[in-house]
C-alpha cells in the first residue's frame, strides 16, 4: 500500500506544480506540413530543437504550438517517417509556416538512441539496430506484438503458448532466452521473482508504442548483465506529441478478441496526461507433442509407444518406476526378474486435460502517466502500469501462469542532456501451477477408493503393481515378453484415475491452489524490484562527446517459501554498475569513434567488465555509404540466474516426486 501512497504523492506534487508554474511569454507558431507534391502530411511531428515542447499535424497536415521567442530565434524540427527531416528557424512569430519533406529513399536520417544511450543516425550508429515504426506496429499481425518481430532481419521468436515467446537476435534460441533485456521506455519490463521475458504480456499495448529498437549483439557496455544477445527498447508516446482518443477492436478465429484505447491529452503548455488500456482474450494454443523426451541422467526414457510407456514431451503425470529385487516384500509382492532394471511409466496426463477451463489466453493492461515540463527543456513524468495476463511457458517444467501479472510505479526528471530514473516493481503469481507437479501429485496422491484392497496405497503405487502382477500371469500363459507387457499395460492403465471424474476435478482444483513445496503446484512468486539509474552527457569541444551514467537495482524476492528459501523474510540482493562512453568526429564528421565500458558489481559475484568499441565511416554525398568495425564483449546476470529462477525448485522436487512401490 505504501507504493500506491507514493504514487499519489507524486501525482499531488506535478499537479501542484502544474498549478503553480509560472508563466512564460510564448508566441504562437502555426503552419502546415505537406508532401513535395503539397499534399498534407497528417501525423507528422514538429519539435522545438532543444526543448520537450512539441506536437504533430491533424488530418489536414496543420500544426500548432507556442515557443518562447525572448532568448532568440527558435528551431523547428520537423519528421516523418520515410521522409527527410528538416529544420525550420524562425526569427520571430509565424503562423503561416509551409514545410514540404522529400522521400527519404535511404533512410539515412532515422534517428535511434539505444545504442549510444543518445540520439543519433541509425547507420552511424556502433551497433546494428532495426527501428520499427509506429505505422510497422499497427500492421503487425495479432495476437502478440513480438511474434510478429520475426518478420524484420536476423530476428528470431519462439513462442511456447499465443501471448508467451522468446525473442533473440543473435546466437541460440530458447523457450526462455534470458539474454536479451527487453524494456519499456528504458525500464524493465522483466519479472523479478521469475527472470521470465513474458511477451508482451507487460509491455505497451500497440497504441502507445511510438517505436520499437532492437540492438542486435551484445550491449552490456551500456546496459548491463543479461544484455548478452541484445536489447528490445518500446518507445512509447509523447502525450505532449500524439494527442486525442484512439480505439481499436479486432475479432478472429480461436474466439480471439483485442481492444484497445489510448486517450492523451494536453492541458496548457506545461501539464499533459495519457491513459492506455487494453484487453485481449483467446483460446489459448495448447501443447500437444507426444514425442518421447531425450534420455535423462535420473531415468531412462522408453521409445515412444512402448508398452513399458514413455516419458512424452507434452504429457505430464508420467509417473515412472525402474523395479528390482529391492522393492520386493515377503508375503505382499514379488518383481518379476524379467521386469529388473526396466522403467515403466504412467500413462499421464495432457496439457488440455490438466488446463480444462483455464484454456483461454487473456491479457489486461491499463497504463496511466502524467507529464509535467518544469521549463521547456526540462521534463518529469510519472506513471504506472497495472498488468494481468495467462498463458502457459515453458521452461525446463511447464507453466501455466494464470491471472500472473506484475504492478509497476515508475518516475522520470529528463533534461537536453541528462536524465535520472526510477522505478519499484512487484510481481504477482495470483492462481499460477506447474503443470509437471500437477500431474505427478495427482498420480501419488492415496487412492480413497482402496481399489485394490491395500489401505494406503497412491495411484501410482497401485499402477506399478498391477502392472508387475498382469506380466507375470501373462507369462505364466506362456505369453511372449512383448505381448505380456501389452496386456499389462492394458491392465495397468484401467487404474489410472479418470480426467472425467469428480475425484480427478476436485485433486487438480486441490493440488493448484496448494502451494506447500512437495505437494503443491502452486506458484506463489511476490517479489519486489527497486531501480534507479541516471546519465549525463558531457560535451568535449563540437565534435567529442562523454556521456557518464550509473544503475542501481535491488532485488526482494519473496514467495513464501514456495520458489525460495525466504519462509523467515525476503532474500535480498543487488547490483550496482557505472559506464562512460567517449565519442570522437573526425574528417569533417565522416569518421566517428567510440568507446565504451561498464564496471558491474553484485552481491554474490566478482564485479564484471564489458568493454565496446566501433569505428564507424560515412561516404557519399548524403552519406548514405556507411562501414563499422566494432568489438563487444557482454555477460549474463549469474546472481539473477541463481537466485531468481524457478527451475531450482522444479529441480528438487523432480527428485522427490516418484516414491515407488
């Protein structure tokens, strides 16, 4: 609850000051934006160079804003996707400005600041980037924003469910690819407690994103641990650019549904504020690869269809037991020899039995900000992002992460050449259940019905009996090895517990909403992540630049001692990093150098340096001919790998999980 006291506080004090700000003497700049052809240009945006103060053209290609006119004449920058920007200097008051931009065949002027942390051309800059416009975004297919990323170079997605994918740029994929950061106006997006890249499940609904910048190749010199492969940057709106009500509705197969609104509005010259929300629901893809697994050092897999059984990639419940003579009791039961040393397995369950009615993808995001400029230079925003999403993920278990979701409180003070920011998150596992655990503790829960006759007994220690019993009287029939093994299988298999019964709803709701380690499926991660990191850029002469900047991040992770050790209080951990980059222009700017290097330190670990250096030249006319050489070296967050991931806890209670007989 304090969280949300210090957000109203902060929307007190901006209102406040809203209020309170002191007048400035502006006069108003009008004018149109138009095509070479003078057609208009709507959507177009017109800054003013130096300041936050901007806007964008209407329908008929008009513009207008207020500039302060007393310092001098003031600089009008003028963009549009596919087209050349241009700069407009005015002397004094106008409001019949005429722009007309040109076709940019090249895309030489594209402006980027991901790589270098500032603004500047995408092909001078020492890293491959892709930018993807707001019109891209809109066009992408549904359901998830970054699946359709893999249309655009050298990007690669997994998807493990319709609103959970990987992304990399470069190197292997994974279900779970851990080394590429992914972020939201420069703020993390990740789930504390699970390390997880959930999609877009917690980043911008389409309607707000102004870009997407993708680095391709290491960049932990400016970002840090985990951006071993790269770094995905969503760039939202300005509300003081883009304003107005946006809706959008769309339907498909699957029972899909997407709708969305943005509203943003400026008040005055000074106050602007934006709200965006949207929800998505679909029938949800459900896993159904019943290949066999890869062989495992803890047991060994059968081929798929055995009548020993199998462990299958997408079954989950396949409960298994290797017999020999020592699970053998006097007077009770005897392994046949003809069974030693052979692993049989449970018949298990599907993702969709094991899912039932919680089948549907859903995602709900409401993203309120508010935007204040202290002087026309000077910015500060606040905002929140309240996110709810399901969908299953894949990891060395499988996931279903129903209602999970994550509340995040972010803050923002931007000058011309310096920023400091901060941001507190909190994840949620809400009714969220492993799928692998699910299964296995429905089979070794004790059989109520005694079916047997032997009080005490699990599903699974009645399967494995059964099974040894129907073998040996089949051979007693002088049946052979395999068709022995076929009848009891068959045998075997009448004793698994019925998806379709009242016993099996009432274990799977039982066990799901249990989350006690070890007989649980319940995932109970609650884990806070405090951030802050600030930037300053210093100029050196006109041509040399030194930009300095320092993070912070605190991690208190929390589950109950459900994901973690932390029964008694939250494990607490931390990183703590600082970085400087030096850029030189030389031969009339054509050539430009960089270095880069940040020093990382850690609770846990040895701090870590990763260094970055390019050389980047421009030829042509237009220098629209450009060649880099660049060097990088990049690392993964090992504290947050070990401390931070679920598998630890998948990884001890896979060993417990099969008793026996």
């Amino acid at each position: 609850m304090r969280k949300h006291y210090r957000f109203l506080f902060l929307f007190l004090l901006l209102f406040g000051c809203a209020l309170a700000g002191l007048a400035q003497d502006l006069s108003a700049v009008a004018g149109m934006v138009q095509t070479e052809a003078g057609e208009p240009m709507p959507g177009a945006t017109i800054f003013i160079r130096g300041t936050f103060i901007g806007t964008s053209t209407d329908r008929d290609g008009k513009f207008g804003l207020r500039a302060d006119f007393s310092e001098g004449p003031v600089v009008l920058s003028v963009s549009f996707v596919g087209y050349e920007s241009r700069d407009v200097t005015l002397s004094q008051p106008d409001n019949a400005v005429k722009v007309q931009l040109k076709i940019n065949p090249t895309q030489t002027t594209e402006v980027i600041a991901s790589a270098s942390r500032v603004e500047e051309g995408i092909l001078q800059a020492p890293v491959t980037v892709e930018k993807i416009t707001s019109q891209q975004v809109l066009r992408l297919p549904p359901p998830d924003v970054q699946v359709g990323l893999n249309q655009f170079k050298a990007i690669d997605v997994n998807s493990t469910s319709m609103l959970m994918n990987s992304l990399s740029t470069r190197g292997f994929n994974s279900a779970k690819s851990e080394r590429l950061i992914q972020l939201t106006d420069y703020f993390d997006t990740q789930s504390p407690s699970l390390n997880v890249n959930a999609g877009n499940l917690t980043g911008l609904p389409e309607l707000d994103i102004e870009s997407i910048e993708i680095i391709h190749g290491p960049a932990s010199a400016l970002y840090g641990a985990n951006a071993f492969n790269g770094v995905l940057l969503q760039n939202s709106k300005d509300a003081f650019v883009s304003e107005g009500l946006t809706l959008r509705v769309r339907g498909g197969e699957r029972s899909f549904f997407d709708g969305q609104v943005r509203y943003a509005k400026k008040i005055g010259e000074k106050f602007a504020f934006k709200v965006t929300g949207a929800y998505l629901t679909a029938n949800d893809w459900l896993a159904s690869n019943y290949s066999a697994t890869s062989t495992q050092v803890e047991r060994r897999n059968n081929a798929q269809g055995s009548p020993l059984g199998y462990d299958a990639v997408n079954r989950y419940g396949d409960v298994a037991s290797t017999y020999g003579p020592q699970q053998n009791i006097p007077g009770l039961f005897t392994v046949n020899p003809e069974l030693y040393g052979k692993t049989v397995f449970m018949p298990g369950f599907d993702e969709r039995t094991l899912v039932a009615d919680d089948n549907k993808a859903k995602s709900l995001k409401i993203h309120p900000s508010l935007s204040y400029l202290l002087t026309s230079s000077i910015k500060l925003t606040v905002g929140a992002s309240y996110n709810r999403g399901t969908a299953s993920y894949q990891s060395s278990s499988r996931y279903r992460f129903k209602d999970f979701g994550t509340n995040q409180y972010h803050g923002e003070i931007k000058g011309e050449r310096w920023f400091l920011r901060g941001q507190s998150v909190q994840d949620f596992g809400q009714n969220s259940y492993d799928l692998n655990f699910l299964g296995s503790f429905i089979q070794n829960t004790v059989d109520a019905t005694n079916a047997l006759g032997i009080p005490g007994r699990t599903y699974a220690q009645e399967y494995f009996f059964t099974y040894n019993n129907a073998y040996t009287a089949a051979r007693n029939r002088n049946a052979s090895v395999e068709e022995a093994q076929q009848q009891a299988q068959t045998a075997a298999n009448r004793l698994q517990l019925d998806p379709g019964s009242a016993t099996f709803q009432t274990l799977r709701s039982t066990i799901i909403a249990d989350a006690t380690p070890g007989r649980g499926a319940r995932l109970n991660p609650s884990s806070l992540l405090n951030e802050g990191n600030a930037q300053y850029n210093f100029k050196l002469g006109e041509t040399a630049d030194l930009i300095v900047g320092a993070a912070y991040r605190k991690f208190r992770l929390g589950s109950n001692g459900n994901l973690f050790s932390d029964v008694d209080d939250r494990i607490q951990n931390h990183e703590l990093g600082g970085y400087a980059q030096v850029t030189k222009k030389l031969l009339d700017e054509r050539l430009k150098l960089a270095l880069a290097g940040r020093l990382d330190g850690f609770k846990n670990f040895d701090p870590a340096f990763s260094p970055r250096a390019s050389v980047v030249y421009s030829a042509g006319s237009k220098r629209e001919h450009n060649f880099r050489a660049s060097y990088g070296r990049a690392f993964p967050d090992r504290a947050v790998l070990l401390q931070r991931h679920p598998d630890g806890r998948a990884d001890w209670q896979h060993r417990q999980r099969l008793p026996g007989l």
